[in-house]
C-alpha cells in the first residue's frame, strides 16, 4: 500500500539514539551537508510547508528529529555535516550521535543521502557512501537544487556521480531533485515507500563508520 507522507507529523528530538522511540518497524534517514536542503526535502515529500523546520542559517538540524507515518513507519532527519559555524566541541557530539544511529538502530531501512546538484561528493559523502557499501545499507542519492542549474549542466551532473558510483557504492541509487520544482518528487517518494514496506526485513551486518 502506498503511504499518504501527507499524514507525516512530528514525533521527537532527541540528543542521543538511546533516547530515541522504540526500535521497531521501519524507518529511512536523510543525512547531508548542511546546506543541502534536508529540511525542505522534507517538506516537498510530506507535502506540507513546516514538518522540518527550514533555515537561511545551515546547521539548524542540530540533534535527531522523527516523523511519525503511522503503521509504525517513520522518517528521520539527521544533524547535518560540514558547513555549520558551531564550536568544534558540537560538531564532535553531532558526528558521535549520528554515527551512534546509524551504527545501532536496526529498524533503518536506507539512507537517502543529499547533496547539491553543483557540489556533489564532496569527503564525507564519500566517507558515508563507503560506510553504507560495507555494512549493506541501501542509499538513494537526491542531488538537490536541480532547479540552480539549467538542464543540460544538471543532466551532466547526475551522470558524472552516477559514473563514479561503482567505485564508491555499487548499489546506491541517484536522481535529480528539486523541493522547489519539485522535481523528482514522484521518483523519491517511490524509493521511500520501497523501503518502508513492512513486509521486507532485509538485514545488514553493523560495522564502525
């Protein structure tokens, strides 16, 4: 059954994985730079304007937010990397608490993973590509901000990662997405309800970032 992300509501925010709600059914994570558009990714996919909260300042994400779908189901945003102007102290705890969830929280299905169509695979989304490749996690690429680019440098884009994914992630996807345009928008809500079916439990071995 298709899920209605319109449904989606806030459930928490939590600092920590240990505090985060009962580790069952299913969920996907967005991860990202900062600047990379998670929150408003958010919102074009439920539909709505303020599900996750959006900022001109990046780094606002600053601890792990779920969104409850129903039937058990959930979306999860996490601390964005590697633009924010926040003590390196908060950075540190950022990047232990993201490492912890991924590391730990068995009912993640996948990973959709963004970044800007203009400034794609950058150190650490090779470094989080590789660790979703070794423990078997599925990851799905948004290439945000499509609509920054005309369609001939966007298209070159999308092929120059998809080139270089064998190298880093063979079984990662990728697609052009814009939550202005609202481009892809039907294509990344396909890979979420993938995922999130409750009738496929793959398993992945756990492995260190």
């Amino acid at each position: 059954m298709s899920i209605d992300f319109r449904h989606a509501v806030f459930l928490t925010s939590v600092p920590e994985t240990r505090l985060a709600p009962p580790d069952e059914g299913a969920e996907v994570a967005f991860a990202g730079r900062s600047n990379a558009g998670k929150s408003s990714a958010l919102n074009t996919i439920s539909g709505q304007t303020a599900l996750a909260r959006t900022s001109k300042t990046p780094g606002r994400t600053q601890q792990i937010n779920f969104f409850d779908l129903g039937n058990r189901q959930r979306l999860v945003d996490l601390p964005g990397y590697g633009y924010a102007k926040v003590p390196v102290a908060m950075k540190e705890k950022w990047q232990r608490s993201l490492t912890e969830y991924l590391h730990v929280r068995q009912s993640l299905r996948g990973l959709i993973l963004l970044m800007d169509c203009r400034h794609p695979l950058t150190d650490f989304d090779r470094q989080m590509l590789t660790w979703c490749a070794d423990t078997g996690l599925a990851t799905h690429i948004l290439l945000t901000k499509s609509d920054k680019l005309k369609r001939g440098p966007a298209a070159s884009s999308l092929l120059n990662v998809r080139r270089q994914l064998p190298g880093i992630h063979p079984q990662a996807t990728v697609q052009l997405f814009s939550a202005l345009k609202k481009t892809g928008l039907d294509e990344a809500r396909a890979v979420l309800n993938d995922w999130l079916d409750l009738s496929a439990n793959p398993d992945r071995p756990a492995a260190d970032f």
